[in-house]
C-alpha cells in the first residue's frame, strides 16, 4: 500500500474503530440499566466524543460516511421485530386508536412548535419521535428532512427525558383514574415513547398489561414506513429548486423496512435468528446514533434547551391525552 493511500485508509478505519467502542460501550451499559436503551446512550456517547479535539476532520468525515450506512441497515432490520398477525390482533377500535393518536400526535407536536418557536427540523424529529417509537424513529427520521445534526441529539434526550417521567406516571395515574391491568397497558403501549419505557410503565401492573402493552407499542412502529415515506413527498414538493438534493420520493430503507415486515410476518424465520436480528439491529442504530452524535457541537444544543424542553413537556402531554381519550372510547 503507498503512503497516500494510508493516509486515506488511516481516518477511515478510526472512524470506524472510535465508532465500534461507542456501540460496545452503549450496549454494556442498556444491558446494566435497562431502562436506558443503548440508542440513547450512544448519542450521548457521540456528543461527548465530539466535543475531544483529539478527533480529527478526516475522522469526523469517516464517522458521518458510515453513520448513513448503519442508519439505513438498521432501519431495515427493524422491519423483523413487526409481525403483522400480532398487530391485527388487536382489533379494528384499538387499531384505529393507534393511527389517530400518532397522526395527531405528530401533527399537533408540529404545530406546537411552529407556535413556540421550535426550529421545524426540530420540530420534526420531535413529533416522529414521540408519536411513534422514540430514537429509532427519530434516526428514521432525520435523514429525510433539513435539520442540524444537534436537532437529532436533542430529540433523543427529550425522548429519554419524558419517556423516563412516563415510566412513574402512567401505572400512578392509572390507578388513581381506576384502569385495570389490561388498560394501563394498553395506555402505555399507545402513548410512552421508547419500547424499553413502555415495558417498565406497564411492568407494576402485571405480566398481562406488560405483553398488551408491547403489541400496542409495535403497532405504532408500523407506521414508521409510510410516515417517513409521506414526509419523504412532502420534502420533496416543498423544496423542488434543490434538483440534484431532494429527498428521494421513498427511501430504499423505508421500502426494505416493508420488505423484512413481510418476511417477519410469514412466520418462516426461527425464534434464534429474530433474536440474533434484533441485537444486529439495535448495534446498527446505536452506530447511526453514536455518529449523528459526533456532529453535533454543544453550544449550539444548550441554546435550543428551553424551548425544546417546553415542545417535550407539551408533546408528551399531548400523546397521553390522546392515547388515553382513543383507548376509552374505541379501544
């Protein structure tokens, strides 16, 4: 190999080395404090090893290269972890409650922050965020619309921040409003951000609220393709000057999302290979995340703080209002 293209390979293969610890170090530490999942802690992780300046230019490039890649595969393989029959189990009300708590959860979080001043990117992130599934959604998200790289961390902390409160919240107020298990569960399905969020907000209640909660919960995923997809159009049409940049009409990503649904839901893959995909996936997203996070510079996230944390408190309010009027009234 010639000494220029060392130097090429040198920031490529630290990239991807400062990458892999980030990953490893986030999965250690959601195995050790499972409420936290490892999606959250590698953007924070990436924040901070941002901020070194032992980093250099030709490294950040490398991350932000293969941080679209890992973004993409993971999104892919989340299609594995939704099985259609499951979803449909729930019954046409339940069902029905889901689409309309998320388009509205989605729509009026946007709206929220167009009133308070919230960056749209922002915005954006936050409303895919806590309408669907938390940092997977918003890492879904991001790459579709215009933001700045500290729109995804914050997003991811808002996520983590409120879904933490709703963890205490959803069985208290539950109770205090006299919910049965398979009720609560329910509520939390619909209406906490984070899958390992809405496992712990149903855990008091019993195993039972626990396993209606998730099936809940993964039917929100499902709307993740054609949200993305939609908003895909809609970026598409609102930025027609940019011709060589548009954002592509469907994503191959969302497309293979659909595709690994499919396969999911024909029941044709054992038990031990979903288990093995859904640890690749969670990696790959943790890697996406870790990188988005490098970009990002801290000054720049601090000075967005106040009025995010007021478009987190409002959204969350909101996703819980909806979830629990829906429920009540078609679940």
């Amino acid at each position: 190999m010639s000494t220029t293209s060392a130097r090429r390979t040198k920031p490529h293969l630290t990239g991807l080395a400062v990458t892999a610890l980030g990953v490893v170090v986030a999965y250690l530490l959601s195995t050790a404090v499972p409420v936290l999942s490892a999606l959250t802690l590698a953007v924070v992780l990436g924040v901070l090893a941002g901020s070194l300046p032992v980093l250099s230019d030709g490294t950040r490039q490398a991350i932000a290269k293969v941080t679209k890649k890992l973004l993409r595969a993971g999104v892919v393989l989340l299609g594995l972890q939704l099985a259609l029959p499951s979803v449909l189990s729930l019954g046409p009300g339940t069902l029905l409650a889901v689409v309309l708590t998320v388009g509205l959860t989605f729509l009026g979080t946007i709206g929220l922050g167009r009133l308070i001043g919230v960056p749209r990117g922002l915005a954006m992130l936050v409303a895919t965020g806590f309408s669907i599934c938390g940092a997977s959604a918003i890492a879904a998200m991001e790459g579709v619309v215009e933001r700045e790289d500290s729109d995804v961390a914050t997003a991811v902390a808002l996520v983590t921040f409120y879904g933490g409160l709703a963890i205490a919240a959803v069985p208290l107020i539950g109770g205090w409003l006299g919910m049965d298990a398979l009720r609560i569960g329910g509520w939390a399905g619909l209406g906490v951000h984070e899958v390992a969020q809405v496992v712990a907000a149903a855990t008091p209640a019993g195993t039972a609220a626990v396993a209606v909660a998730v099936v809940v919960k993964l039917s929100r995923v499902v709307l993740l393709a054609p949200m993305v997809a939609a908003v895909s159009v809609h970026e598409r049409r609102r930025r027609p000057s940019a011709a060589g940049k548009r954002a592509p009409l469907v994503p191959l990503f969302v497309l293979g999302f659909l595709a690994m649904v499919v396969v999911r839901s024909t029941g044709i893959l054992p038990g031990v290979a979903l288990d093995v995909a859904k640890v690749v996936c969670t990696l790959l997203l943790a890697g996406a995340l870790f990188g988005l996070g490098c970009a990002v510079r801290i000054g720049t996230l601090v000075r967005t703080g106040g009025r995010a944390l007021l478009l987190g408190l409002l959204s969350t309010l909101l996703v819980g209002t909806i979830a629990y009027v829906t429920l009540a009234l078609l679940g």
